[in-house]
C-alpha cells in the first residue's frame, strides 16, 4: 500500500472538522448580518472559511470604527465559546499518528482565537505537528497559501496531502493547492459538496486509517 512506500499527510482545518462550533459562529455573523446587511439573507453563509481580516475588508470595508468594533464582539464571544469535538476526530487522529501520518491544523482563526482553543484543548500540541493560523498567511482561504505553508514548513510535497474540510472556500483552497480534500458536511449538506471533493464524511465516527490510504488509488 501507497503508505506504507511514503509518509502522507493530513491537513485539518479547526472549526467544524476538529471543533464541532460551526454554530455557534452562525449566531454570531447571523446577528452581525441583520444588524448591518439586513437585505443578504446569507451573510453568515458567505464568510463561512474566511478570515476575520477578510470578512472585515470585504463586508465592512471603509469603516474601521466599525470593523474594531466587531473585532472586539467577536473576541468576547470567541472567549466564552465552548469547544467541543466533531465526533470520532480525535481517535481518527490517533489512528493517523500511529501510522506514522504527519498532520498539522491549518484555520482562518488568528492567534488570539487559537489560544482560546488551545486552553480548552492542550492536547492539541501533541496532535498537531504544525499550527497554521490567520497570522501566518497573507491571503484568505480560497487562496491554497495556507495548505501550501503547512506542507511547506512539515517539508513534504502536495501530492502526499489531504485537507480535511467543511466550507466551500477551504475546500477550494485544498483543490487550488491540488491537493487530496475530503469533505466534512458538518456545515454544508453532503449533496452540496459532493462534487468538489475526493469523499464526504458527514464526521470521523468509523473511518478508518485504510480509507483515509484509499484516497490515493484514485485520481
């Protein structure tokens, strides 16, 4: 088997395939939408898999009083947040590093927010060879520079990783790095993503290392 010849890697992002808080983040940008995009019924559907950084610019450009503003909001939201895991990820994960897989956590969330995550998670340092954060990149996930400097910095090739993933941009981003993408439809419904990645999860519950392999029989 393919593993077995090399090491493969596996690139997760954070929210909504390791941490199951996805919704909560929907209450928070479902009220910001109302409050000031009251006409786009979809705002909070938009910015799903952006960074701060890029929602602020793109929805709230020009007004910087505003933009610290929701800043702030959503570091106070960000701080009493709970964490809880996607269901099966940290066996999988095990799973993985007892194969020998290198994997690194790849998110649009910046240091402050990990910091939250890493308090309710210490363990997350000894899962995670790498930690790619909103601080570490200069482009926002479609954009694969996220999923490239993981793979650079873990010093292995593209063709050797997969990206985890539950929002369209992050599955875009692990396409446009060419890289194998599984899909979590924790946030978006399987038939929606079905099309754009190499398999769907709806989570970790049962997947098995030999599947994970598998992904790499196929073009």
């Amino acid at each position: 088997m393919m593993g077995r010849e090399r090491r493969l890697v596996a690139l997760f992002d954070m929210d909504g395939v390791v941490l199951d808080t996805e919704g909560q983040y929907d209450l928070f940008w479902i009220e910001q939408g109302k409050r000031y995009h009251p006409g786009m019924s979809d705002f909070y559907k938009k910015i799903k898999g952006m960074t701060t950084e890029k929602i602020l610019e793109d929805y709230f450009g020009g007004d910087m009083d505003l933009q610290q503003q929701i800043s702030r909001e959503l570091d106070e939201f960000e701080k009493k947040m709970s964490y809880p895991y996607v269901p099966g990820v940290e066996n999988f994960i095990r799973v993985l590093l007892d194969h020998g897989v290198r994997i690194a956590l790849v998110t649009s969330s910046n240091n402050m927010k990990m910091s939250y995550a890493l308090k309710a998670h210490p363990e997350f340092t000894g899962y995670f060879e790498r930690i790619i954060t909103a601080d570490k990149v200069t482009k926002s996930k479609p954009d694969p520079e996220c999923f490239l400097l993981a793979a650079k910095e873990l010093q292995m090739e593209t063709d050797v990783c997969c990206v985890f993933e539950d929002s369209f941009a992050g599955i875009e981003a692990g396409r446009n790095a060419r890289m194998k993408v599984v899909g979590l439809a924790t946030t978006n419904p399987a038939e929606k993503i079905q099309g754009m990645v190499d398999w769907v999860l709806p989570d970790f519950t049962g997947y098995t290392y030999d599947e994970f392999e598998d992904l790499w029989l196929f073009k």
